[in-house]
C-alpha cells in the first residue's frame, strides 16, 4: 500500500468519526448544576413550565420542564458563560445570564409575569450566590487569574497555595493541616494525583494553557470525592469562533549586570531559559462536508522549554597547621 493511499484512509476514517459516532458526555466532575423553581407573581409554583439555558460561547443548549412543584435541575453543566430562558404559555417569557463556574451550583428562581409569551421580560442579579445545600469550603481561581498571575516555571500546581489553609510546593501540597495525601487532584474528572507524594504527578503535569478553571475545596468535599480536600480543574475547549494565542519568555542570569563573586574567577554561573508555545482552538469545519459549529470543537496546545544551564564550584585545599 502506498504511502499516499495510507494518508487517504486515515483521512476517511477521521471523516467517518467526526460524521456518525454519536456524541459521549465525560465525567461529570467539574462541571457544574443550575437549579431553581419557577413560580408566579402570587408565588405560586408553575409546573410544566419550559428552562433552557445556552452557553454563549458554543451555543450547546440544554433544557429541562419544571416538575409538579415547579422545580428544575439541569446537571453536567460546563464552565463558561449562558443565557437562560423560562416559557411558559399565559406568561410572559423570562430570560436572564449567568456564569458557571467549575463544580459549582447555581440557583436561579424565576418570577413570571401574566401576559404574552412573545413578550421577554430580562432580569439581572437573579443568581444565587450562596448554596444552603452544600457545606464545603471552596476557593476559585478562574482563566483570567490562571493567566495573569506569575508564575516560576509555568505550572499550574504552584497557584494552589494562593488558597488559605493550602501549602506546598505543588509536589506535596498540605490543607488545612492534613498529612499528604489528603488532597485529590482530578483533570476533566481523572485523578491526577500523586498517590506517594500528595501533589501532582511529575510527568503528566497539565500546562497552565490548558485550563480553564480549578477550584480548591479545603473543608467538606462530598461522597464523591474519595478525600477530605479536593482540587477539581477542567481543560479548555474550542468555541464557535477561532481563537488562540503564542508566548515567549526569556530569563537570564544578567552577568553583564550582577557582580561577580571573587571565587567565580573569570567564569560566571549561567542561566538562560526560554519557555515558548501557541493555543489554537476552534469549531471543526469542512466546508460542504460538515460544519462543526454548535456541534463539535477542537483545541491545540503546545509549549517548549530550552535551558542552557553552568555552575561554577571551587574547593579550597585544606592545609594542616602546626
């Protein structure tokens, strides 16, 4: 078989994937709930009432109907921006936005109006930010925190100790006073921890441009979690528009600037350290053939490391006195 024919194929078989396997949701871990009750302007519950809610960077709408006591719950809800949108016939429609945040609750209680359906009525700071069934103690550090804070060695591991009651390295990390090992680490619903040391495992350590999110619970983790204290992070994904980015970050040890110690003679310690890469991510589109928009996504991340390193050490012979 040619070399060409073989490129073909696995073309073919990448199209085929795209095309008819039937979507798979992950883990649930990290994602987040939206849940509330819809009542009237009496506050009486509205059953049968119709919530959607839509996030505004994929367009991926979920939807639910409210039970016989005008309750609603929409589970596996991914981190990001939505818009949310309760009808009902006889009322008017009701319509407001909101932020899931990773492994986060949020509840949203609709008040709908007597009149047309075609009329929308928006609502702001309709959202919950207290949870009365949950008890943990939790901590959120968001995409744009992720990016702008610094960082010694672009890992992502070095942020948690920004959490109170959290220390460590990242290697082994401590919560509020446990022994390592205390803490689940999970990416996108896999544990990733260290099983001897308690951080993050060394050779499978998640760049910082690949997540989107993480959230630290030092006190009351649930029955899903298999420790006391939990780190949950979710992955970045594609949205319906291209978006991407390139760094580049040079150190060096400034020889030309610092003062020489007398030992060093003339050879100074060298540091040099480039840390470069690029995100990329996007719908998939084939032209004709398929267009991936509100249906499929992809995301692309590289980053190389070059270091070019030398230490000078000097031992003084020992010379015995009389």
């Amino acid at each position: 078989m040619s070399k060409r024919t073989t490129i073909k194929l696995g073309l073919l078989l990448l199209l085929a994937l795209v095309l008819f396997l039937q979507p798979v949701l992950g883990q649930s871990t990290g994602r987040g709930e939206v849940r509330g009750v819809v009542r009237d302007q009496n506050q009486a519950v509205i059953p049968g009432a119709d919530v959607k809610i839509v996030n505004a960077n994929t367009n991926v709408t979920q939807s639910t109907i409210t039970s016989d006591v005008g309750a609603y719950f929409i589970g596996a809800v991914q981190t990001g921006p939505y818009a949310m949108t309760v009808e009902m016939p006889g009322f008017n429609t009701w319509t407001t936005t909101f932020t899931v945040q990773v492994g986060a609750t949020v509840t949203i209680d609709a008040e709908l109006q007597v009149g047309d359906i075609s009329t929308t009525i928006e609502v702001t700071d309709s959202v919950s930010e207290v949870s009365i069934d949950r008890l943990e103690v939790a901590d959120v550090k968001d995409f744009a925190r992720i990016q702008q804070l610094p960082l010694n060695g672009r890992q992502v591991n070095t942020l948690f100790a920004l959490t109170p009651g959290v220390e460590g390295d990242g290697g082994t990390t401590r919560v509020v006073g446990m022994k390592s090992g205390s803490l689940e680490i999970t990416l996108d619903g896999v544990s990733i921890v260290d099983r001897f040391g308690g951080g993050l495992r060394g050779r499978i350590q998640p760049r910082v441009d690949t997540i989107q999110e993480f959230r630290i619970e030092t006190i009351g983790s649930d029955a899903r979690f298999s420790r006391p204290a939990t780190v949950t992070m979710v992955s970045r994904s594609g949205t319906n528009e291209l978006h991407g980015s390139v760094f580049w970050t040079h150190r060096n040890n400034g020889a030309g600037l610092r003062a020489r110690r007398r030992e060093e003679g003339d050879t100074a310690s060298k540091l040099i350290r480039n840390e470069f890469g690029f995100t990329a991510g996007g719908p998939v589109w084939l032209g004709n053939l398929y267009d991936g928009r509100d249906k499929t996504f992809w995301f692309f991340t590289y980053e190389g490391l070059r270091t070019s390193q030398s230490r000078f050490n000097s031992s003084w012979p020992r010379v015995p006195l009389d």
